[in-house]
C-alpha cells in the first residue's frame, strides 16, 4: 500500500519543518539500522529526532521516536563533523520537485551566516541525501555517481551540484489530475498562493485505520474514510513507522530491529566493563611508584636513629605487601580486559552485519550472536544440534577461471575464508573496520598488478561499513595466512603479510549493476 507525494505535499512540509526546527542546534547525525538518515535537534521544544528514509518505497521527511543509531564511516561521518553544533537557518523546496534543502549553519554576531545545505531528493527508486558548501560543491553524498554511470549528471565529491532534470509532467501532480481533470491547473494555482496558510490536510485511510492517501485538497479516493489532519509530517512519520511490506517482511523488520537492539545492549554492556577495567589498572599503575618508596626507605634505612628502624621498616613490608597484592589484581584483569576488547569487537561487527545483511540470512547473524554471547554450556548443548544448511557466498566470474567470492554474513564470511579458500587465494578486507571477506580464487597464478586486484578491492570496499565513502583502505594476503580469532564471532580472524590497496565503492557498484544488467546466456 503505496502513498503517493508530490511537490506541493513536499513544500507543505517544508514550511512545518521550518516553524518547528529554525534556529534548533543539530546535535548528531547518524544512520540508524534500517538505512533513515537520522539528525538531532535541540531546541526550545526540546530534543527532536529528524529521519529521512531516502530509500523507501515513498521516501519522506519525519519526525520519529527514538531510535537505535549507528556512527559510521564516509557520509555520516562528514555529516556529524560539519553539522553537529550548527542551527537550522531555513528549510526549503523546489517547485515541481520533490527535493527539500536544510540550511545549516552559525550566524556571527554581525549576522553573517556560515553555512552547509543538507539536501533530501526524496525520489521514489532515486532517493539521495548530499551536504553541500556554501559554493554549492558537493562536500559528500549518501550515492555517489559520476557521469560514465548516469549521463545525466553527477553527484561526487567536489563536483558543482546539480538538482534532478525537472520532468514537466510533474507540474501537475497525478492525484490531482485524476480527481480535476481539465481543472487540475487552476487547483494546483490555488494550492500553491494559499499552501503558507497551514490549512489541515484531506486525509483517506481505509477502514481499518491504514493510510492511503492525503493532500491540500480534496480527492477522489474509493472506498476510502475522509478525515481532516493538520500536519503532513505526522503522517509521513506514520509511514515510516509502518512496515512496508505484508507478511514476512514486517516479521524480518521487527526481527532485525530486535537484533540490533539486543547487540547494542550487549555493547554497552561490556563497554561499561571495560572502563571500569581501565579505570583499575589505571591505580594499579601506580604500583611501581609504592615498590620504590620501600626501596628508599630501605636504602637510607642506615642513616635513621636506632629506635625509629623498626617502625620503618614496617612501613615498607606495608608498601611492598601492597605492590604485590596490586601486581596480582593486574594478573587477573588484564586477560578479563583482553576477553572483553574481543566481545566488544565482535559485538561492533555483528551490529553492522545485522544491519546490512539480506532478510533470508538475518538468522545467521542471530545464530552467530547466540554462539558469541551465550554461556559455555549453552553453547555446547547448540552445537550438539543438527547443523544449519550453508548458504553460499556471492560469485563474481570475471573471465575463465577466475571469479570472486564475497561473504553475505558473518558465517558465510568463516565459511568463505576457511573451508571454500584454497590456501594461496588472496583474500581481501577493508582496513580496521567491519566488512565482508572478499576472495579472488584463480585456477593459475595470476600477477598482483592484474586489474582483478582492484576489481576484488572494490568490492571489499562496497561491501564494508565504509560503503557510503569514495575511497577505502583495503589489505589483502594469501589465505594461508589468515587466522580466527579464539572466542570471537565468526568472522573475526588475524592475518599476517598484508598488502595495501584502494578500494573504491562506486566502480564495484558499476560493475555489479552492469553484470546484472547483462543477459543471461542458458548453459547447455
């Protein structure tokens, strides 16, 4: 059940955005699991979180409960260092478009504003978010794309924006033209003079409560309930709380948003431990300082009279007794401090595999947690159960005897890496950051400066949590030298005699849209 907006519903919430945000102070940026683009305000009516879901089947604009967010690298990253602190200066949108600008920025005291536009093209299919200067250059988009992949313009970093082509069939918007026919442009004239008047919206829903369509006017809409509403952004935030498709979907959407919570508890949790840790070897590193002051009064024990010796003496068996009792503290919490910077970084990797991996493998990543977190003899009673069927990894052929294998989740990663990898396939990881393991496998010895190493860096970098950035540091070896990682969450491995490369999203992008696009040859 699809709503359908225009550009006029896209001005009306414009003008809400700017009555309730202007001068409010942007005090995060972030993504949350299911892909919204999420800002915080703070203002006079208090904290706001702002989501823009860019990539729904109707993108919109609203405001929403809160929700769990997830700091990551390129794009959300520019966002929190160029935003937070900032204020909200105007909201806008371009007419026969459905585009919305947020002018973000500090003004001095002599009223000259500094600022970056925050801009939403909230296009069914082609939704994007980009931060612009105040030249108007692209500082970072949410997609990234160059003209050899769109010829119709290009959004990368640098580059002078330029708004979607306008379609003159959008003048007048569908939903009107249905409902006015030969009317529709004196209604849309109508709309457009009185829209800053705030009127309530019409808005039909089906009888069972269900949105189904609104606008600034009338509409013709079968067998629909007519109610009146005041605010656009209140029904956008109910499409986005909604599940947006039936059956199984909103299972997996409610499974998924359940997961992510469950790890970022487990998270926190063991984060809070660790700083307690930190906080006890911290004192226990003063130790030493307590060895020497028993050394010295030992060392000058002679020049002291006779009858104050013994009450020294006692005083340094104290700060030695006392060294020795911290020295086993640290024999003890040192190796609990290691265990939990392993639950923490398997915690951080399931989080993001969580978030990104396809509905049917969700269960993977819960196994996954499950054998992480859960207690030893839990999970030996696990394992004495019948083994999940694998499923298999993504396949790339490049030419004859070569192809690509790329980790969909964190099993299908260990799966890859140590049972489907021969011992010289090189295998290909973003640098010290989630991502899935990337596999070259040749049937002969190719060299390192075959263009199939940067075909397999980037796909590395897309299918890591630095996926929104242009470029991405990616080290690759031989598999032989990769190793797990003892009590971490499958996936998690060392690796020895590592290379560097640059990996670049966008081309892999290309490349698989391409090879997608491509028809499919029946083999005999």
């Amino acid at each position: 059940m699809r709503v359908f907006t225009d550009w006029l519903l896209l001005r009306r919430c414009a003008l809400e955005l700017l009555g309730a945000l202007r001068g409010a102070r942007c005090s995060a940026a972030a993504a949350s699991f299911d892909q919204r683009l999420v800002l915080r305000f703070e203002g006079a009516g208090g904290a706001r979180l702002l989501a823009a879901a860019c990539f729904d089947p109707t993108p919109t604009v609203a405001f929403v409960p809160d929700l769990p967010l997830e700091e990551q690298p390129g794009f959300g990253r520019v966002l929190r260092d160029r935003l937070i602190g900032t204020r909200v200066l105007e909201v806008s949108s371009r007419r026969n478009d459905r585009l919305l600008r947020l002018r973000m920025g500090t003004r001095s005291r002599f009223g000259v504003a500094r600022y970056h536009d925050l801009v939403l093209e909230l296009v069914p299919r082609f939704g994007n978010a980009l931060l612009l200067n105040e030249e108007g250059r692209i500082v970072a988009a949410l997609q990234s794309f160059d003209a050899t992949a769109n010829a119709r313009r290009t959004t990368i970093e640098g580059a002078p924006y330029e708004p979607p082509p306008l379609d003159e069939r959008l003048r007048i918007p569908r939903t009107i033209a249905r409902a006015y026919g030969e009317e529709a442009q004196r209604i849309v004239t109508e709309i457009e003079s009185s829209i800053e008047k705030l009127g309530d919206l019409y808005v039909y829903r089906d009888i069972e409560g269900r949105l189904l369509q609104a606008h600034l006017v009338p509409l013709a809409v079968p067998d629909a309930i007519e109610s009146r509403e005041p605010s656009i952004l209140a029904l956008f935030a109910e499409m986005q709380a909604r599940p947006h498709a039936k059956g199984s979907s909103q299972s997996v959407a409610t499974r998924r948003e359940r997961l992510v919570a469950r790890i970022a508890r487990r998270l926190a949790a063991d984060e809070r431990d660790a700083a307690q840790i930190l906080g006890g070897l911290r004192e226990i590193g003063e130790r030493d300082s307590l060895r020497a002051a028993g050394e010295a009064i030992y060392a000058r024990l002679h020049e002291e009279p006779f009858a104050a010796r013994d009450a020294l003496k006692e005083e340094a068996r104290g700060l030695f007794e006392r060294y020795r009792t911290l020295g086993l503290r640290a024999e003890r919490l040192e190796p609990a401090l290691a265990r939990l910077h392993a639950r923490i970084e398997s915690a951080r990797l399931l989080q993001w595999e969580a978030s990104r991996v396809e509905p049917e493998l969700l269960a993977e990543v819960q196994r996954s947690f499950d054998t992480a977190f859960e207690p030893r003899t839990d999970r030996t009673r696990t394992r004495a159960t019948k083994a999940p069927k694998r499923s298999a990894p993504r396949e790339l052929r490049l030419r004859p005897g070569l192809r690509i294998l790329i980790g969909r989740s964190p099993e299908q990663n260990a799966d890859l890496t140590f049972r489907i990898a021969r011992p010289d396939d090189r295998w290909f990881h973003a640098k010290n950051i989630p991502g899935a393991h990337v596999v070259l496998q040749c049937d002969t010895e190719i060299e390192e400066d075959d263009e199939a190493f940067g075909v397999a860096a980037d796909c590395a970098a897309l299918f890591s949590h630095a996926s929104a950035s242009a470029r991405v540091d990616i080290e690759f070896t031989r598999r032989k030298y990769v190793r797990k990682q003892r009590d971490g969450a499958p996936g998690l491995v060392f690796y020895t005699n590592a290379r560097a490369l640059i990996g670049m999203p966008e081309r892999a992008r290309a490349l698989l849209a391409a090879m997608e696009a491509e028809p499919r040859t029946p083999s005999n």
